[in-house]
C-alpha cells in the first residue's frame, strides 16, 4: 500500500531526523530549506551534522527523499507538511518565531486541504496565532496541528522509531486522526489534546528534566561539603520509582539546542503572563553556577592560572553531537582566557564547529594524548567513550601536572588516583590535602592554607580569593 507523501520544512537537525525516519517507514519525503548551501550539501549526499546513523539512513532511503529550496514544490507534493524551522532565543529570552512567519506567508494562496503538523518548540499561544493568520489569509482549509517533538541529540533516531510517547494537538479535533495514523506502526502511547496544552507538554517536559540536572547538582555541591558521593545518592534516589534514575548524574550542568532555550522561553512566557517562575530562575542560576566551579577547583589546586596550561577533553555538549550551542566548554574556555591560562580542547567530532566560536587563542587538539602533553591539568567537559579507552599511565607520563578535574564523574576516582593522578569529581569525597598538595608539588609552607581552605566550601570563590596552594 502507498503511504501518504511528507513534506519538511526545514533541514536543520529536527528536520532532517524527521525526514529521513518517515522515508525508513516507507513515505516518500520532500524537504525543504532557504539556505542553497544546505540544499546543495544533502544532494551531493554530504551531511555537516553529525547523528550516529542519520548519514546511513539517509543513503539508504535517498529514492524516497527529495531536498529543494521551492516551498511551492512541497505543498504542492503533499498533504502533510512537518515545520521544522529553528525558533533560537531572541535577546529577550523569547523564542523567535521569524522562520514560523515567514513560512506562513509564503503558503500558496490556493493551498487546500493541507494539514500543517508543528513540530518545532514554539511558545504556548503560537498555534492560535498561525490559525488567525491562515484565516486572515482566507486558507480556512489548511488544517493545523501541533506535534511536538521529544528526541535527544545522539539518540535522536532510536528517539523518534521507539518513541515514549506521541502527542497531538488540534483544533476541535481537525486533522489528529490523520497525523496520529502516520505513527500507527509505531508502538507507543498517543496523547490527543487541545494545541495550547501540546505546546505546553514540551516545554514542561524540557524545563523539568533541565530542573532535574540543576537540583542534582546541587546535592552535588552540598556531597563536597559534607564529604557524601552524590554518584552514591543519586543512585539510591533513583531507586525510588517515584523520581527514578534519569537525568541524576551531576557535573558541569546542561547545554545544547533544547534546554537553555525551552527553560529561558517557558520563564519568559510565564513572565509575560505576570507570573515569576522562581523555581526556573533557580535552575537556570545553578547551571550557569556550575560551569565556573571548575574554575574555582583548578585555582584550588594550582593557584593562580595565568600561563597554566589547561586541555578541555570534550567540546560538544553532549557525547554523540558536533553541537556547541551553550556548551559547557565555551563557558569554561572564555574564563580560562580571561584568567590568564593557556587553553586546548579535545574533541572527536565537534573541533571543525567549535572553531569560529572558540576563537584563535584555543588550540584545537584532534589527537586526544597529544593533547595532554605538558598540561597542567585535564578537564572532562565531555563524557566520551574515546576518554574511557584513555591509558591513564601514559597520561600521566606526558603531563607536567598530574591534576584530572571530571567534570562529568566519568571515571572511577580510585583507579585514576592509582595511576597518579590528582583526582577531583563532581560532589565526591576528594582526596587528602597531603596527598593533593605532594603530587602537584605543592610547597611545605602553603599546605597549611591548602588545609585550611578543605574545611571551606572548596569550589566556591566567595570573596574572589584564590587558593595559595599551587606550586
């Protein structure tokens, strides 16, 4: 049987996931951007994003794919059209909506019988708002749903064919029977609903597990000070079925497309309605906090930075994406720039977009050990699975500093330290000041302000002192 022609707007990695999985489920898709170097790029079979298997399925289903830059060629190929466009941050806070405008005034005039199925996060309110202007347009006729999605970056396409679940809304019922059917081989539950709430359950969803990672980390800072390992506890909360195991894995905090953009939009929009979402202020405060702690744990243990050289051991926000928006490491390297030091940066896929924004003055390492050499201390920003293989022993060797600050707990404290290193995790115990204060060769004379400085809240610079205790 012949299944229903798709149409996407937008190629960005929303779209282009969405697309290439509905021609694996067997419709033919017909793609859509303004940018001809994009275009250009996906006919040529070249692919800038990086996805593990979205380059594989998109090779593999290229007959039922079809990219251009006419939004009359997908209206007039299709039924059902998937916006896809980007709705980034205005300096407001608010998501700026230019793309979603922008496409609905370029609809055909006599466009009929189209649903418009919206899968970007767009603010609540905005499906109302494309309805008025349909109508004010006289496309009565053009159907509008709202179909949000819930795909993570690096399991986007496990994400999108092994859903959790599918959310519809629509306007008195219009067109959800039609999208709900284009998942029916898919075996998840779907959730029908009015536009407003659709809307509402991606941003609730997003500022909720944002919320998560922040109170985390949190608990994380509070096991520093009181000597508890927050890998322990967040294992024994996630025990309970009542708040489960997701998103409790403390470190450097959230970046990406999704969080910081749906957090600061769903605040903007409670705020705009008169309504101060102080617990989002919170999570978002925590997370900005959390990145430059690392700051403050390296100038614990090395003093001063100025001239030190630091290797950030992951650049993406995530392990499995070349995507550096609002990542941890462009936050970490900015400070480490302004304090003085010496800058490098590892990473297996995300260097060639992390260039332009890093700038000139961070070197950009593709050989993971060359980048260690003569380092004064390493950072994970980054969980890699390239970092787990790392031989730990010839680390060692090549650094000048022995100093490991893991920002993402991914390794065993106990097996680092055994082969020499200073070892600084994310809420865990950390080693003895001694202990700390030998292996970076840290003089007699500063190990009593090493000391006294234990029995502070270590990673916090509150009067903007730094430790003494570097060599």
């Amino acid at each position: 049987m012949t299944k229903q022609p798709i149409g996407v707007m937008g190629a960005g990695w929303v779209g282009l996931v969405t697309a290439a999985s509905f021609a694996d489920l067997g419709h033919s898709v017909v793609v859509r951007d303004v940018d001809p170097a994009r275009i250009e790029e996906l006919e040529s079979g070249a692919l800038s994003i990086y996805e593990p298997g979205l380059d594989e399925l998109i090779r593999r289903n290229r007959s039922r794919l079809r990219f251009t830059l006419d939004a009359a060629e997908v209206f007039a190929a299709t039924g059902v059209v998937f916006v896809c466009v980007g709705t980034p941050p205005t300096y407001s806070g608010d998501a700026d909506l230019s793309a979603v405008w922008r496409l609905v005034t370029e609809l055909p005039a006599g466009v009929d019988d189209t649903i418009l199925v919206m899968k970007s996060t767009v603010p609540v309110g905005t499906g109302e708002a494309v309805r008025a202007k349909l109508d004010a347009r006289g496309l009565e006729n053009i159907v509008y749903a709202s179909n949000p999605e819930f795909l993570a970056e690096g399991t986007a396409l496990t994400d999108f064919l092994n859903p959790s679940r599918i959310v519809v809304g629509s306007f008195a019922g219009a067109g959800a029977a039609d999208v709900r059917a284009l998942y029916d081989t898919l075996n998840a539950p779907v959730l029908e609903t009015d536009v407003p709430t659709a809307e509402m359950i991606k941003y609730a969803s997003n500022a909720f597990l944002a919320t998560k990672i922040s109170f985390i980390n949190e608990i994380a800072n509070v096991c520093e000070d009181t000597h508890a390992d927050v890998t322990v506890v967040a294992e024994g909360m996630g025990l309970d079925p009542r708040i489960g195991p997701s998103f409790l894995r403390a470190g450097v905090g959230y970046g990406g497309s999704c969080f910081p953009k749906d957090v600061a939009a769903l605040k903007q929009v409670a705020g705009n309605s008169g309504y101060h979402f102080q617990l989002l202020n919170a999570a978002i405060e925590v997370n900005e906090l959390q990145k430059r702690r690392l700051l403050s744990k390296l100038k614990w243990h090395l003093g001063p930075l100025r001239d030190r050289t630091v290797t950030l051991l992951g650049v993406a926000f995530k392990p499995n994406t070349n995507d550096i928006r609002q990542a941890a490491s462009l936050v970490i390297a900015a400070r480490l720039l302004a304090e003085g030091a010496r800058v490098r940066a590892w990473d297996p896929v995300a260097l060639q977009a992390a260039g332009p924004v890093l700038g000139p003055e961070v070197e950009l390492c593709e050989d993971l050990l060359g980048s260690l050499r003569g380092a004064d201390a390493a950072v994970v920003v980054t969980e890699w699975d390239e970092l787990s293989a790392l031989d730990l022993d010839e680390a060692r060797a090549v650094m000048r500093r022995p100093l490991l600050i893991d920002g993402r707990n991914l390794f065993d404290p106990d097996t680092v330290r055994a082969s020499g290193f200073v070892y600084e995790g994310i809420g865990r115990p950390s080693a003895d000041v001694d202990s700390v204060s030998s292996a970076l060769a840290v003089p007699e004379r500063l190990r009593f302000s090493a000391r006294a400085a234990a029995q502070r809240l270590r990673g916090a610079e509150v009067a903007g002192e730094p430790n003494p205790a570097g060599a």
